[in-house]
C-alpha cells in the first residue's frame, strides 16, 4: 500500500467549515498573466489553477499525467498554478471576466461564486459533458447529490468526497458492552454508560462551533428530513418554530447531562481531535477527511483497529433516512466552458476513468469518483463502500446561512452546551440574521 499522506489539519478546517461570501465577477478587459488561451484558440497546455493549500490533487494529477494519463499529457501538458486560497475568489473573478479561465480550476470558496460564474457561461455542464463521452457513471450518485444541493447543478467535480458521522472507540464500546446506537435514545443510552464509567462520551471542539451545530443538523435532518434546512433558506419555515427548537433542546440536553469535557467552550479542534485519538473520549463526530489521521500510528495512539464508524441515529418517528449522510466536496475543481475542446475532453475522460482510484491508492483519500480498487485500510475501504452504496445526502446546519448568521451559529454553539443561552435563544440568534440577509 502506497504510504499515506497525513492531511494537515489546517485543510481539515477547510473542508468542515463550508463557505465564504462570494464577491460579484468583475468586469475587467485585457491580457491576464496563467489565464487559458481565448475562447476558440487552440490550447497548448492543460492549465490548472488550485489553491496553494491543496497539495493532494496537484500531486495525483501530476502522478495520473506520468501513468493513466499519459497519453493525455503528451498531446496536451499539464501545467499547475497556485494561489493562496485567500486570493482563490479574487484571481477567478479577474479571469473569469476576461474569458481567461484555465481548463481547470478551483471552484473558488463559496457556491455562490460557481453559480455566478455558470450563470455567465463560464462553467461546464458537467452532466452534458460526461454524456458526450459515455462516462455518466464515473460520478457517485450520493457526490452528484451534494454537488447539485450545494451548487444548483453538476457544475463541479468531486475530487474530494467526505461524508460525516460518528467515529467511536471500538475497545470502549466492547469494554461497557455498549453496541452501536441505531436511534438517538440508545445514543443518549451509550453516552450515559461512558460517562458512569468515567469516560468523555463526546470529544467536540467547541472553539470551532460547527462540531457542535452538525449535532442539530443531523438531529434535523433525522427527525424532519432531508429538506429540513432548505426549507428555512425558502423561508418556509423558520428556525424558531417549535419542531426545529427541539433539535437544538435535544443537543442542548447532552451538554446538560455532563457529556462532554468541562470547559468544552474552549477546546480547539487538535485537542478534541486528541481526545478521541488518545481514548480518553468514546465518541467524536468528524467527517472522513479524518481517516488520514487514523491511519497514522503517531497521530492515533489507540490504533486504526479501534476505530468504528456509524451513522448519525435516527429519530424515532422521524422522516429522515440514516443512509443520507451529510457530505461536503471540500474545495472542488471544475472546467472552463470556455476552454474545453479538443485535448481539454480527453483529460476530462481519463479523470473520469482513473481518478476514484487514484486517490483511494496512493493518497488514501476518498472522492466522489466511482472506484474498484481494494485499499488495505479497512476503515477508509468501508467509507468508500458506505459512499458507493448511498443513493443520496443531505448537508449541514450552516450550508445554506449567509456569512453572519454561520458566525452566529459557531460562535454561540458551545453556550448552549453550557447553558449559558437556552435552545430557543439560540435558534432565534440564527434566525435572526438569517431574517436580515
């Protein structure tokens, strides 16, 4: 098995948080500096723009170009720039309005700059694109899901795919004899058995908030169903109705019952990440971006073998489906309708064909590619089944909130852990500024 590469913690962070405010594309006239040949021009590299951050894609494109690729490289080199992602939203809007987009790029940091950027004839459709080549299988059906949830249409690619749920020491669970929980009774059940035995049920970084917030979301989505937040953002209904306020009441009751560390407030991500990894912690709600991190015997002192995954529970008379499982595609890349053509289709294919399983053996990340390779990491390999086998997903709590309302939501999360403001304080906090956007 090909050696794995730790992600770093900091592009962790990235793929949790969501989104950015998107600025208008400008209007702008002139040669840019990296930017594709203009529409109709024969290109002569196949360009792609990445944030300077994500060095996993850059490496297996690279990797792809010297082996399943190569065919494509020789009639068409790859040809990587980079930009701080801070920078990402700012260089695409630039190209963007002088038609000068490369072949590839970063989608930029928020959705609403991708569905700008389609709007203005600047993206693929991927869907068409993919048919033209016979390659509509090549994207999951569960990634294709997120994606049009997110974005509005398959207008990016999946090349990284995470799902989350709730990681749970195996050792802890056998020790107390506690199985999986498959609702959200026996969930409060098992956390109630770890903590008379003198263990954190709950490691969760309460600096970051969002740890805490996807615990109401999965409760939402469990209890009300997959449309429960989009019918918020179409103002159909608000968070501050009854039926959404007991989502936010059932979190707030674990942190009532003494479920997670003193001082949770102030944990940041490494130390709850830590927590779980050292088996002080029973249970750790995170996203597959995490199985590096698994998988490395220094970063995971208890071991790969401890470690189980399970679905956020179901609700009991609840419309959700515990097979939806919220899911992010991290920092996604797309293609220039302008710049495809000839050279730019046959990379297009050749990642259909061969990127899935790419990632999965020599990065041991998960994408939303189909894939057949067998990886020697069973836990990444039962994520990767999980994936395969989901028709659907749903998203989490802040992924359709504006700017403020997010801040809203992450900052005051650990209070109501606390107590410090009760369920419906939080949620009319939300609601709030969610009402002035």
């Amino acid at each position: 098995m090909t050696p794995i590469r730790r992600t770093p913690r900091r592009t962790m962070l990235l793929l949790a948080t969501g989104t950015v405010a998107a600025l208008g594309v400008a209007a702008c006239s002139g040669p840019a500096d990296g930017g594709s040949a203009s529409a109709g021009a024969e290109a002569e590299e196949f360009k792609f723009l990445v944030n300077t951050e994500n060095t996993t894609i850059p490496d297996l494109l690279t990797s792809l170009s010297e082996g399943a690729c190569s065919e494509q490289e020789a009639a068409l080199p790859l040809s990587v720039e980079t930009v701080p992602q801070t920078q990402l939203d700012q260089r695409l809007q630039l190209l963007a309005g002088q038609d000068a987009l490369p072949a590839m790029y970063a989608a930029g940091n928020s959705p609403a700059l991708t569905k700008e950027l389609a709007e203005n004839g600047q993206v693929l459709d991927f869907e068409q694109a993919l048919a033209d080549l016979g390659k509509e299988d090549a994207v999951l059906p569960a990634a294709r899901s997120t994606i049009e949830a997110l974005y509005g249409g398959f207008n990016v690619l999946p090349f990284q795919y995470n799902i989350e749920g709730i990681w749970y020491n195996e050792t802890l669970f056998a020790d107390n004899g506690i199985e999986p929980p498959a609702t959200w009774d026996e969930l409060v059940a098992a956390a109630q058995t770890l903590k008379d035995a003198g263990v954190v049920p709950f490691a969760a970084s309460g600096e970051q908030g969002w740890p805490i917030t996807r615990l109401i979301s999965g409760y939402l989505f469990r209890d009300l169903g997959p449309d429960a937040l989009q019918k918020v953002a179409d103002g159909e209904a608000e968070l501050t109705d009854p039926e959404y306020v007991a989502a936010a009441q059932a979190v707030a009751d674990l942190g009532a019952a003494g479920f997670f560390s003193e001082g949770v407030g102030s944990i940041d991500y490494d130390t709850a990440f830590n927590q779980f990894t050292s088996g002080d912690a029973g249970m750790f709600y995170m996203g597959s971006w995490a199985l590096s991190t698994f998988a490395d015997p220094e970063a995971n002192p208890i071991g790969a073998d401890a470690v189980g995954f399970m679905p956020f529970p179901a609700v009991e008379g609840g419309a959700g489906d515990v097979d939806a499982y919220p899911s992010n595609v991290g920092l996604p890349m797309t293609f220039s309708a302008k710049a495809y053509g000839a050279g730019v289709d046959d990379w297009l294919g050749c990642l259909a064909d061969s990127y899935g399983d790419a990632s999965l053996t020599e990065a041991n990340t998960i994408s939303g590619f189909a894939s057949t390779a067998q990886i020697e990491d069973p836990l990444a390999q039962q994520v990767q089944d999980t994936i395969a086998a989901s028709d659907s997903s749903v998203l989490w709590f802040e992924a359709l909130f504006g700017t403020q309302a997010t801040t809203t939501s992450q900052t005051n999360a650990a209070q109501l852990l606390t107590g410090a403001i009760s369920a419906e304080e939080f949620m009319s906090l939300v609601q709030a500024d969610l009402d002035a956007e």
